[in-house]
C-alpha cells in the first residue's frame, strides 16, 4: 500500500498585500519540517505541491534539507479554496446578518479574530450553498469533488508501494482526513481551523479510499523549542 505524507505550507503573510508569500516564520516552519522528514527517513519517492506560492515555497525549501529529493510536480487540484472569492461573494451577506461585525469591517482584513469571525460565517454559508453573485466562487461541493479526484488519481495511477509526499493547505487536507474518517461536512470545516502549518498527516491506501493513520504532527515544530513557531494563519 501507498503512503500519502500532506504537510500544510508555512506561515503564510496574514495582514500584507500578498498573503500568499510565506512568513520568516513560515519560511521557517518549512526548513524544519524538511529536516524533520529526513533524520526520521520520510523522504517521498513522489514529490506534489499546488500551484499556490506558499505550497510551492514550502515545498522548495523543505526538499532543500534531503540529500537527494525527487522533481517537485504541480498538481493545482491541490490547491486551497478562494479565500478572496468567498469574501467576496458573500461577506456583504455575512455583515448584514452581524451588525457587531458590520462595526468593526474595518478592521476584518488585519485583526485576526474578527477575521476568524468573518471567516466561520463566510465558511456556513459556502457548505449551505447560498447563492451569490461572484463568478469566481467555486462551490463547496465543486471544491470537495475536486480534491477527491485528486486523491484518487494518487491511490490508482500510482505505484501501490511508493511515498507519497503532497503539501497542500488546510481545506485540502481537511477534505483528505474527512474522507478518510468519513466525517460530515461541518466537521470537515472544524478540521480546517485546526490544522497547524507545517504540520504532517499520514494516511495509507486502502482499495476503496485512504486510511488515516496520523494527524498534524508537529514534532518539527516543537523540536525548535520556539512556541512562536506554533501558528494556525
């Protein structure tokens, strides 16, 4: 059987013009997770990001750590969902329904909390599915199906005894668990919240899916003995 090894990118750049950059922090996170893999010998015979800089960053410098690293391929199916597209589509509805939130919209880009706040209602109405007007809005059940092929061409196309290594974000693999554990949508989204960076879920094929076997270890993290280097966003 195959074994699928998802790491979460580092620290991405809350609060900038390009969140999609990795953090010092993240860049970081990433070099340890790297150096992590090899001293406990989970270097992938299969290397995969998204197309996402801060998957494909994350990915770079950790295989940078491995004295001989497979070829990095790009699988966007591994992407995250749109973030800004989801705002977009339907934060107007979210502060109509929260006037105290409405107060403060201000300050929804840059204060983690109420981001979170924004974010968690943003998120129930997606898996509802309410309708909106954004043309960049890709569905939940679109997003869900998308991964899951994804996941699938892994177990199928590829040989059933090789290392798989993907780094991903947090939807991503917070769909992969959820599949595996067979979990419901809304717990698929709790998952999401709590995925660290740069942590590693290991899962194993089975005939018909995956099995989990661990999740968001971050051994690596805390063998820095920084507790800065601990982060969710």
């Amino acid at each position: 059987m195959s074994q699928l090894l998802l790491i979460r990118h580092g620290q991405a750049s809350f609060g900038t013009d390009n969140y999609d950059l990795l953090s010092p922090t993240g860049e970081r996170q990433a070099r340890l997770v790297g150096h992590h893999m090899a001293a406990a010998g989970l270097i992938p015979d299969i290397l995969l990001a998204g197309s996402l800089a801060r998957q494909q960053k994350t990915a770079t410098l950790a295989a940078n750590a491995w004295t001989q690293p497979p070829a990095l391929r790009t699988d966007p199916a591994f992407n995250e969902y749109d973030a800004d597209a989801l705002f977009a589509a339907y934060l107007p509805r979210v502060l109509d329904e929260d006037t105290a939130l409405a107060a403060q919209r201000d300050g929804i880009s840059a204060d983690r909390r109420l981001f979170q706040k924004a974010f968690e209602q943003v998120m129930g109405h997606w898996l509802a599915g309410t309708s909106h007007e954004h043309p960049r809005c890709e569905s939940w059940v679109d997003f869900r199906a998308r991964v899951g092929a994804a996941l699938a061409r892994l177990r199928d196309e590829l040989p059933r005894d090789c290392r798989i290594g993907v780094f991903s974000s947090g939807g991503p693999i917070a769909v992969a668990i959820s599949a595996a554990m067979a979990a419901s949508d809304d717990k698929t989204i709790e998952l999401n919240w709590s995925i660290y960076n740069a942590s590693i879920s290991d899962l194993r094929s089975t005939r018909s899916g995956w099995r989990l076997l661990g999740f968001n270890d971050i051994s690596a993290l805390h063998g820095a003995g920084d507790p800065a280097l601990v982060t969710f966003r």
